[in-house]
C-alpha cells in the first residue's frame, strides 16, 4: 500500500512539473511570436520604404532625362522641339552679326579676299527646319543685312508648316565649292562668286538670294549648245513636268513665301531656269 501510494505521489510531481515547464512555453511562445511579427512588418516597412526611394529615384530619373537635350543627332537636329512652332523660343530663330568663330571660318571660302561686301553688311540667321526624315534640326545662313528678317520670317513659317528641307548649312562646311553643296542638297545664302558662265558678282555675292533644296531644283541653262546642268547629279530633276518630292513650282509653299516677301523665283527667267534660286533686288 505504501508503495503504491509513492507511485502515485512519484506521478503527481512528474505531472505537475510537465504542466510547470510547459506553461513556461507557453508564456514564452507568444513572446517570439509577437517578436517575429513585428520583424516581418518591419521587413514589409522597409521594403515598402524601399520601394518608395526607388520608384522616386526611378521617377527623378525620367523627369531629369526628359529635361536633358538629346546631343546624339549633332546633325543639327533638335530632337524635342516642337513640330507645330507653338512652343519654339525665340532663341531658336534669330538673327546677329557675323561671330569671330563664323567669320574666320568664312575666310577663303564664302569670305574671299576679293570680296567687295563689307562685313558689316552681312548677318548671321540661325533657324530651324523640318529634315527629311521629319525630325527638327538647326540651320544656319549668312545673308545680307537688308534681307535678314525677311528670310528669317520666311525659315520660321516653313518650319510651323513642316516644309521639309534637308540641310541648311553655311557653304563654307563644303569650302565654298557650289556644285559640291548643290549636290549634296544644301541650301544656303551668301557665297562671294560670279554668276555661271558671266563676269558678273551674283546676287549670292551680295548675299541677296537664297538656294533652296537645290538637288531638286536644279540650275539649267544652254551653253554654246549644250545643256548645263547644276548640279551635275540633279539632271534627273530637269523635266519640270514630272511629279516628283521636293519640287518648287508655283503651288509650291517656298515659292508662295518667297514671292510674298518680293523675291524673283529663278523658275520664271527666260534664258535659264534656276529652280532652287530666290532673290531680291
């Protein structure tokens, strides 16, 4: 009898100190809980907070690369201009008198040692056009002073119209060599020469005309019989019949603004037809 009230006091304590040990565990077991918790929200916070830093990293980012120019078409493109001429500064077309940088440039070249045009009578235009590929670039053009504005007034409103011109470079970027502007469909201003075939300083000598997308338009003219064609790789634009891009006729935007502002169109002489040519008076 003794011992088997032993046991049974032998069981009671091994039950009590079971039920000791395990409300122990569970004291503790909804400490760690509670602690595990609060290290997965602070993990989601951080992570969110994260997230947050990064998405306004990533939006910083954009907004910096929007506002940045884009430098890789240094062909004398723009690239976030705007086509419609509603938001174009007036920085962008502007006229000046001839820059140190441009003059020395011009020297030899446009600017001939012969040249009886003072510099003084001469600016500089800077514009934009519409390019062929229907992306904005810069031009520049030398003329003279007595038809800058005109001309600049005349670039600005073909750019609001996205008339295309290909290239508007001064004719120093080719050493003043005409045929090999011409033939590269250039358009440009002032370069001191003579006019084809004569003794006479031509009105881009005096820096009163202006060429325009000149492959296409070409100059043509009957010389001891034969035709002269300038340039010499534009004789496929000869016949003014055809419908081809890039023509100049009397439906021709350029010609109505030209005309407007009292140019000559080379397209209505009689003795030779110079269909890129505008000049004044």
């Amino acid at each position: 009898m003794k011992k088997q009230k032993g046991m049974i006091i032998t069981a009671a304590v091994l039950l009590a100190a079971a039920a000791v040990v395990t409300g122990s565990r569970l004291i503790r077991h909804p400490e760690k809980s509670s602690t595990k918790k609060s290290e997965v929200a602070d993990q989601e916070n951080s992570e969110k907070e994260q997230d947050h830093r990064t998405s306004g990293t990533e939006l910083s980012e954009k907004k910096q690369n929007m506002n940045e120019p884009d430098h890789t078409q240094k062909e004398q493109s723009v690239e976030n201009a705007d086509r419609t001429g509603k938001s174009i500064t007036e920085e962008a077309f502007y006229i000046s008198k001839i820059p140190d940088d441009i003059f020395e440039k011009m020297q030899g070249k446009s600017y001939k040692a012969d040249c009886t045009v003072p510099r003084e009578d001469l600016r500089y235009l800077h514009v934009l056009h519409m390019g062929f590929d229907g992306q904005t670039k810069e031009g520049e053009l030398v003329v003279n002073k007595a038809i800058a504005e005109d001309v600049l007034a005349i670039f600005r409103q073909l750019y609001e119209a996205e008339y295309p011109i290909e290239k508007v470079r001064l004719v120093d970027e080719y050493d003043a060599d005409d045929e090999a502007s011409m033939s590269d469909n250039n358009s440009s201003a002032f370069n001191f020469r003579f006019i084809s075939h004569t003794t006479t300083i031509s009105k881009h000598g005096l820096g009163m005309a202006v060429d325009i997308n000149t492959l296409y338009n070409p100059y043509v003219k009957t010389v001891n019989g034969k035709l002269s064609i300038e340039p010499a790789n534009a004789e496929a634009y000869v016949d003014r019949s055809g419908d081809f891009p890039h023509k100049i006729d009397h439906d021709d935007l350029c010609y109505k603004l030209f005309t407007r502002y009292g140019f000559t169109w080379g397209g209505d002489w009689t003795h030779s037809k110079d269909y890129q040519h505008f000049e004044k008076d």
